[in-house]
C-alpha cells in the first residue's frame, strides 16, 4: 500500500496532498499545474516536503517526525517519464539491464518475463535512435521495471506520443496492471487513461486533493466536474464477457445482471473487462422507446442531478452496485421530471471496452479500445 501525506511550498504554491492506496494503479489526475509531478518527484525523493509522511507497505520513504528521508537509491523507485530517456548510445538490452550492470540492483520480475510482457522481443540489439516513439517508451517501462522497483512511478508516460502511438502502448500498460505486482502511480491528464488503468482514483486540483477513492466512485461525483471536465466526463463499469452473437458479430457483455451489446471483443466468455461510458454518450429515458438504432437501454434509478447554470445537466444513476452518468439538456430533465429515487433507462449510444491483452494478438492488432 502506498501512503502519502505531505505539505510542500513550491514558490509561491502550496502542495497539501493526503491520500492512500492499495494494489494496482493509482492515477493522479489533474489539470496543468495542478501539483501532480510535485508529488511524484516527493514520492521520488526528487523534491523534499516541509512535512509529512510517505510509506510503501512498511517502508517508510520519508517522516519529518521521525527524520527518515531516504535517498531516492535507497527508495527503490521505477521511474517512466514524458519521454523515454534512453541511453542513445546502448542497444535495447543493455539499456533494459542498465540498472543491474551499472547500479548491482537485482531485477525482481525476470528479465524473459518483461521482454515478453511488454513486447519487445525484436528490439533487443537496436539502439534508441531505430524505435519509433512507443517503443522506446515500452523499452523505458521495462528499464524502470527490471530495476526491482518497489514502486513504478510514470509520469504521463504517453503525452509525447500521437494517438496511433498511445493505442499501440495503452494495451501493454493495461497488462502491466494485471500481471506486474507493484503498486504503480500513474499520473495523466486524460480521463481515457485514467478510466482504462487506474484502481484508485487522486484529483488534484490546485495543490490539494479533491477527492481520492475507487475509479468508478470518483468518476460520477458531480461535484468534481471543473477538475475532470466535462467532455471526457463519465464512468468505469465493471463486466464479463457473456456471449458472442457470430451472425451480427456483437459480443454481449454482464453488468450487474444487465446486458450491454458491444461490436465483438475479442476475449474469453466470462473473462472480465472494463466499460468507459462517456456521460454525453448517454440519453435517458421513462420507457424503453422503439424505433431507436440503440440497443443498448439500461433499466437504471436516478441518485444525483446536478442543478446548474447553462444547457446542460448531469445525472448520476445507479445500476446495481455500480454508477454511469449521463448529460442531457436542463430542458430534457425538466421536461421528463426527472428526481433522485426514479427508476429510468439509460439509452448507451457509445462504449469503449477495455480488452485483455491477454487474449489478444498485440502483434497484429494492438489497438487495445473497441468503440462505436
Ligand atoms: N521548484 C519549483 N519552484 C517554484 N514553483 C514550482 C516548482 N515546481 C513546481 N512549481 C509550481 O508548482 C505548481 C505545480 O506544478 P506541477 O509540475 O506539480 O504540476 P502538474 O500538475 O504536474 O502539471 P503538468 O500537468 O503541467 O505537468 C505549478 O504552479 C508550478 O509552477
């Protein structure tokens, strides 16, 4: 587990972030400027807080209490950032290795097993200079990774890459939480990111944590619209492939007991997949309407509407245990009268699904999202 609970002044900037999480990835999402490489570079032992406490398991990183503030050696931290930053001159291999040659650190994932984690197998005797931008970033991961990190932190891993270059890599990182396991801190400014990778959810916003807590929790809270903005607005449902339809090639995924058609994901019947639900993808509805071209209508009950200024409002539903959330016009709410504890039917025009690489060909085909 990792915890954190630090203040800091950088300048004129006021750093106060307290949050904990468990295994997997953690997303630390944010605006520009809003603290998030400040925290990353503390964890790091980059930069140095006023105060605080920072500990991965019973490790305790750095206590201005107790006066512990290990060197960022001795904190055995993996460390991706925006670009690669490759040895030009050593070949794939020997830049993957280059922690145990060079600093005597012993690897704890074998070196086989991240070379084929990470697909790349083939790039082992080139030198940076012949990788296109998501292979010198895959190679980077890897290097961070057979280093025996106790923690692999990466700093926006993907905002130097174009779109074609961060679909090819998305997949790996999506492996990588599955299979790696060390806690990961994953810092992004893209909601897709965030809701394809992230278990726990960090908003910061001006130097203080907004809100911290599962993905698909954060994501709904209305109150975190100008931190997460409004275009990428939506949520994470958790599903498992239940049957594929050959005739129309659709795949028919289980949420809560509810069936959401998808165009075909190629994956294992009962394996599990996450949905990215976009709110402006979403319409609701006071019956299952027909004459519709969506197939998708998810019986859902009304939680929370958020009662703004402007066109547009957003609701918040339930669907079992789980959340969505949906724009419609203020018009439409008033229009449909819509109210917490109503039962509705959330229409889904558009769902990106989370496919497990596990079951995929990353060779031929990596582009790791299925959308409509
Ligand atoms: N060493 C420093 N001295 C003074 N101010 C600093 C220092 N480091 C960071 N800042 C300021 O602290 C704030 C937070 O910066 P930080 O890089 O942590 O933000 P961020 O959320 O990672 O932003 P981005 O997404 O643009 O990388 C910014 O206003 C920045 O100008």
């Amino acid at each position: 587990m990792l915890s954190v609970d630090i203040e800091a002044k950088l300048g004129t900037f006021h750093l106060s972030a307290t949050f904990e999480s468990s295994a997997g990835v953690t997303a630390l999402f944010g605006r520009s400027g809003a603290g998030k490489t400040s925290v990353v570079h503390m964890i790091a032992g980059l930069s140095r807080p006023m105060r605080g406490r920072i500990a991965v398991d019973d490790m305790v990183l750095y206590d201005s209490d107790r006066k512990i503030d290990l060197s960022p050696r001795q904190r055995r931290i993996g460390h991706v950032f925006q670009e690669a930053r490759l040895f030009p001159h050593l070949t794939v291999r020997r830049n993957l290795t280059f922690s145990h040659w060079a600093g005597g650190r012993t690897a704890s994932m074998p070196f086989d097993e991240v070379v084929e984690l990470l697909g790349i197998g083939k790039l082992l005797d080139r030198r940076p200079a012949k990788l296109s931008g998501g292979e010198r970033q895959r190679v980077a991961i890897g290097r961070a990774l057979l280093s025996g990190p106790r923690i692999l932190l990466m700093d926006e891993p993907l905002a130097s890459l174009d779109q074609a270059r961060k679909s090819e890599i998305l997949p790996y990182l999506d492996r990588l939480r599955r299979e790696a396991a060390i806690p990961i801190v994953y810092v992004s400014h893209s909601l897709e990111e965030v809701a394809r990778l992230a278990e726990t959810l960090v908003i910061i916003s001006d130097g203080k944590v907004e809100a911290v807590g599962p993905v698909g929790e954060v994501m709904t809270r209305l109150d975190l619209g100008p931190a997460t903005g409004r275009q990428q607005a939506g949520a994470v449902l958790d599903g498992r492939i239940s049957s594929y339809d050959e005739e129309w090639d659709l795949t028919h995924i289980d949420v809560e007991g509810q069936m959401i058609e998808v165009p075909a994901v190629r994956a294992e019947i009962g394996e599990e997949v996450r949905l990215h639900l976009r709110a402006r993808d979403i319409a609701l509805a006071l019956e299952v309407p027909g004459g519709l071209s969506i197939r998708n209508a998810l019986p859902v009950t009304v939680l929370e509407i958020t009662h703004e200024r402007g066109p547009y409002a957003e609701v918040v539903c339930a669907l079992g245990a789980q959340r969505l959330r949906a724009r419609i016009t203020r018009a439409s709410l008033v229009a449909l009268g819509l109210k917490p504890g109503q039962p509705v039917f959330a229409l889904v025009k558009s769902v990106a699904v989370d496919r497990p690489l596990a079951s995929l060909d990353v060779e031929r085909d990596n582009d790791g999202f299925m959308s409509r």
